[in-house]
C-alpha cells in the first residue's frame, strides 16, 4: 500500500487538549542526561560527549539500559519498562549539549502492537500519518517532535517504538544517504517534508525545519 496522510483539520477541535508527540511517560524530548538517568535508575552513559556527526557544532551522548559487562547484553536484555501495561525494551537514547535528549527507541512484542496503539491514540489522539514502510508505522507529529509506532513484518516478534526531535531526524536520514547507508531505499526533498522512498514505492515522510 502505498503511503496514506491523515488530514486533521475537521478534528483539529475535537483533538486539541491532546498531549503534544514530544515524550513517552515521563522521558521527554529536550530533557538533560542527568534527568534521564534519574528517571531511568538501570541506564548509564556508555561514553563520554564526543563531537556528533549529525549536529557537528553540538556533542552528543548515548546512554543505555544495559549489564555493560556483556557484550552481547542487548540481545538479552529483558523489557526494562512500560507504557501502561505493556513491557517495553529501551534500546538506545542519544543526548546532544545543547538539544538534551533527541532519540530514543523502545522494542516490544509483535503481539502487543494494537494494545500499544490503542494507548498511544488515547493520549495522543489522531495519528498525523499512518505508512506501510517495512511493515505499518503510524506516526503523530507536530514538527518539532514525533512518535513513531513500527510494526515488525510478519516473520519478526519484534515491534519499535520511537521518540524522536524532528530536526534530528532528519539530518540523521541525510547523513545515512550522504554515507550510503539507506540501502535501496530513495529519500527526496518534497516542499517542508524529507520524503524516504522504499523500492515498493512505499513513503514515510518526516518534516523539515530550519533548513
């Protein structure tokens, strides 16, 4: 299927005291490391600030929640939160100076992605995009920050879960694509939107600010 845009504004009313795309409980997009890590006891930083190669003129940090004696501990890892009732993994969350927290992906059952989705629309209303690119993600956004809910393919138990700074992301794309890292998959620019293009013809959209 090819990507489908939701329009909001016959809803826009009705929709309007939702919460804002820009955290999951009580992480939230912008919030410091030590915020972080005070919220989230079991994480810790893995590296000192290094100069990010996304945002060159910021440095940037990745914190995760994992035994940092076991080199494959990822793959192990148990679900280490929630949202709601439903066990959530935290695979990686990326900090830069100035910006605080711009990243920060979850993995969860397969299984429970509808329940997952179900939550997700209570708090946040009306998705602002719903696509099938590698498997159906559904999207609200408000240009500054997005939550992305990706279902995994039928041959994978595994679903994710992504809050994420707008700005971020989309300079994490060009920077993926400049260093051929986006496999076949084509990204174009389309007036205020980086349009990322599968070889099925599938679209996801992401907004672009401050160009």
């Amino acid at each position: 299927m090819k990507w489908l845009a939701i329009p909001l504004f016959c809803v826009a009313a009705a929709f309007g005291q939702q919460a804002q795309p820009n955290h999951i409980k009580q992480d939230i997009i912008g919030e410091s490391v030590d915020q972080y890590v005070n919220n989230n006891p079991g994480c810790a930083f893995v590296s000192d600030p290094e100069p990010s190669r996304i945002q060159p003129r910021q440095r940037e940090r990745t914190v995760l929640c994992v035994p940092f004696d076991d080199p494959a501990a990822l793959n192990k890892l148990e679900p280490n939160s929630s949202y709601e009732d439903i066990p959530l993994k935290t695979v990686d969350t990326t900090f830069l100076d100035e910006d605080g927290l711009v990243s920060l992906s979850f993995e969860l059952k397969r299984k429970d992605f509808d329940r997952l989705k179900a939550h997700l629309f209570t708090e946040f209303g009306l998705p602002n995009q719903v696509s099938h690119f590698n498997g159906e993600t559904i999207t609200w956004d408000n240009g500054l920050s997005r939550i992305d809910l990706q279902q995994g393919d039928s041959g994978d138990d595994i679903s994710y879960l992504f809050l994420s700074q707008d700005d971020y992301l989309w300079k994490s794309i060009v920077f993926y694509v400049a260093n051929g890292q986006v496999g076949n998959n084509q990204v174009t620019l389309n007036g205020d939107f980086l349009v990322l293009q599968g070889t099925d013809n599938t679209q996801i959209k992401i907004g672009v600010l401050n160009r």
